[in-house]
C-alpha cells in the first residue's frame, strides 16, 4: 500500500500507490493508525525490550537496509528514547484515567471513518437516484399539465370562434385566452425548474461527522434510529463495531465511574447530573436553534438514559458533532452516580451487620436496652429499621433499596445473635441458681441423719 523512497537530505517520503479513490485512502490511514497504537501500547508495557521488536516487525513499511549504519543506529536511539517518552506519558495518563478516554477517541474516530468510507457511495448512488426519479416525476407531471392546458385553449378558442359576434370582439377574447395560455405555460416551465431540488431531506447524510455521531450511538446503545446502514457491509461492520465497542464502553464508563470522589452525598451526584443537563441543554441550543429549551433537556435526558426514542435529534452536522462530548460526558456522570448507588448500599450492609454485633454486646450487658427481645411480635426486619433510626435520610432510603439476598444474610445474622444471646442468659441463669443453692447449703448445713436398728 505504501512506497517509500530514500530522497536528497537523507529523508524518507512515501506515497500511496493505486489509491485514487479518496476512501481508500482514509482505510489506509485507520490501519496505520492502528499499527501506530498497537507499537505506542506495547512500548509502554515493554520498553525495554521493544526497539529491535518494532525494526523487525515493520520492515513493511520502512527499508533500513537501504540506509547506512550510522543512520540505523540513530535510529535505533531515536527509537528508545520515544519510547521512554511515550512510556511516561502512558503512565501519567493512567494515573489521572486518561488512557481510556483517548482510546474511546480513537475507537470513535476509527468507527466515523469506516462508517463514511463505506456508506457515503452508497449515499451518493441513492442521491443521484432520488434526483432522477424526481426529474422523471415531474417531467410527467408537467407534461400531462401541457397537455391539459392545449386542449383547454383549444376548446376555449373553438367557443369564440363558434359564438356570434364583431371581428373586435372575437379578437379580444382571443388575446385574452391567448395570454392565459401563455401565464399557465410560465407556471408550468417554473414548476419544471423545481424538479433541480435537492434530495429528500430525510436521507441520510453520511459525512464524516454524521459518521462519528452514528459510531457513538452505536456503541453507547442510545440508537437514535435517524441513521442506519443502507450497504450489507455496512450493517456487517456495525455489528462487529457494537461487539468491541459496547464491552469498552461499559469497561470505561465503569473506570470513570469508580474515580475516587471521597464520602460523596449521593444527592450531590444528582445534581452534577441535574447540572450537566442544564448547560448540555443550554449549549445545544447554539447550533439547534429550532428547539425549545425543554425540547433539548428532553433530548439529552433521553441519551443519558440511553433510552433513545429518536423523537429529537441533531439536524445539523456541526450540533452532532457538538453533542458527543456532553453526551459521553453525561453517561460518565450517571454511570458514577450508579456505582456511588451501590458503594452506598453495599456500606450500608456491613454497618447494619456491625449494628448487630452491637446489639448482641448491649443484649449481654443491658438486656432490657437491647432489641434482641423474643417476646416481641415484629419481624426481623422492623427491628432493624429501628435499630436504623439513628441513620441519615440517606441511609434509611438506601436500607429499602437492599437487595433480597442482602436482606436473608441480615436476617440470619439477627437470628443467629438471638439464639447465642438466650443460650448465654440461660447458661447465666443456671450458674446463678446453682450459686444460691451452694451459699444457702452453706448457711444452713444439714444434720446428719442416723438409723437406729430398733431390735
């Protein structure tokens, strides 16, 4: 696919070889951006090693035999060095959770170019038959027009002609018909011109960014449903690029979403997302001017749902282009609210499973303060709750939201506390008695008894 050539200065140029056609070379491109991360990604994980692996493994692409020594080994330093470079930057951007949002980047982009590449022929070929069916469609509509209007001008003429009357009449009648033949023919050539129209609007338009916004909401799941594939490959390639792409999105909107926020509220959470749904709203408006404000919070609730009716969407290419990045941002926010959800609940277990073990120590020391009471009529659960009325509002919304089996573990939990708390009163109340029957023998010792033989 490449040549490359030594030129005067020592340089490398390459150029493409029967690529004539644009689109070509876009895949061209994508595949050495691919090559390009696939050597940034194993520089960062084996630097050390990776210098004679990149020489060996790309010898493809560029002819060191025809370079000389000194060259090569510059080469070869120039090549570590990058590596170390490209290393630190893999580790800073792993630290502050930037790799995966680079790799989403590329991934997008990737996806908008091979998107366009394949369906913009496609889009071309349905254009140029939309234009063609439309030219045919008014072609005969206008020419059964002319020919209405001939045989109304005809009848009309042959009705003067037939009625009596001056010569000066007749003839002003027949200039008037004359130039109401002449007005409808005008009508009719202006409706011919409308036939240069543009295609329909509802077509799609497959340019580069439109291209992009399709690849986003495929592998996001919104799935607008106001572009889809036309082209066999087309859907082929949509259903291998939702296969890799749906496992990454899920994989980094849960690494962003497990960032390190601290003891976040999660009604703070919420009103991040409230927040970010007012100024993505706000700022679609710039390019979406036809929509209402409501319209366009409606719009972006709808795709950080990933619900996706499709009822509202972008119409312009710049305002899809636009609301990618509001859109991966607020399903990075509800994704963070979600997991903060179920780090909040799964906190919650493990107090109330230590709220138990401390009503175990207070049934042990103060029994009449402890809710581990048998002889009382409400369900373990009741219990608990009171055992949570202490808690914030939060916490006592969050102890509705546990899950069945969360709610079986504590129950056991309870139950199984109960059963060692009685077992140790009773033991309790054994070795009590015990002990007052030895200190009342003590104080009263018993008499020997003798038997006297009566004979």
């Amino acid at each position: 696919l490449l040549n490359f050539r030594r030129v005067k200065g020592g340089g490398v140029i390459f150029s493409f070889l029967l690529l004539h056609h644009h689109h070509h070379r876009i895949i061209v491109i994508v595949i050495i951006i691919i090559v390009i991360l696939s050597h940034f990604l194993i520089a960062c994980l084996y630097s050390t090693e990776l210098p004679n692996f990149f020489i060996a493994t790309n010898f493809f692409i560029m002819d060191f035999t025809s370079m000389r020594g000194r060259n090569c080994i510059s080469c070869i330093v120039w090549l570590r060095k990058s590596l170390a470079f490209f290393s630190v930057i893999f580790n800073t951007m792993s630290k502050f959770h930037l790799l995966s949002f680079v790799l989403l980047i590329v991934y997008t982009l990737i996806g908008g170019a091979v998107f366009y590449a394949f369906e913009s022929d496609q889009q071309e070929q349905q254009h140029s038959n939309i234009t063609v069916a439309n030219l045919n469609e008014k072609n005969e509509q206008a020419r059964r027009m002319l020919d209405h209007l001939r045989k109304v001008f005809a009848l009309k003429m042959w009705k003067v002609g037939r009625h009596a009357g001056t010569m000066s009449t007749k003839f002003t009648r027949s200039r008037d018909i004359w130039k109401w033949y002449e007005q409808n023919v005008d009508n009719v050539t202006e409706f011919c011109k409308s036939t240069n129209q543009q295609p329909n609007k509802t077509a799609v338009d497959w340019s580069f960014w439109s291209s992009v916004y399709y690849a986003v909401t495929v592998y996001t799941t919104i799935g607008y449903g106001d572009m889809t594939p036309s082209t066999t490959s087309g859907k082929i390639l949509t259903m291998i690029y939702a296969l890799c792409g749906i496992p990454l999105i899920c994989y980094i909107l849960q690494d962003w979403g497990w960032l390190e926020f601290g003891d976040l509220p999660i009604s703070v959470a919420l009103l991040m997302v409230i927040f970010l749904l007012c100024i993505s709203a706000s700022m679609f408006l710039i390019w979406e001017d036809e929509l209402t404000y409501f319209e366009s919070f409606y719009f972006f609730f709808i795709s950080f749902t990933t619900i996706g009716f499709g009822d509202i969407v972008p119409k312009y290419r710049i305002s899809m282009a636009m609301c990618i990045v509001p859109v991966l941002m607020g399903l990075a926010t509800v994704s963070m609210t979600i997991n903060l959800v179920q780090s909040k609940i799964e906190q919650l277990f493990e107090n109330m499973k230590k709220n138990i073990e401390l009503e175990y120590q207070k049934k042990q020391t103060d029994p009449n303060k402890s809710l581990m009471s048998v002889d009382s009529d409400e369900d373990v659960m009741t219990r608990l709750k009171h055992i949570g009325d202490g808690m914030s509002f939060e916490s006592r919304f969050l102890f509705r939201m546990l899950n069945r089996s969360q709610r079986r573990l504590l129950e056991e939990c309870w139950n199984r506390r109960v059963k060692t708390a009685n077992a140790a009163s009773q033991t309790i109340l054994l070795n009590a008695e015990e002990e007052s029957q030895t200190s009342i023998a003590m104080q009263f010792p018993r008499r020997n008894t003798y038997v006297y033989n009566a004979e």
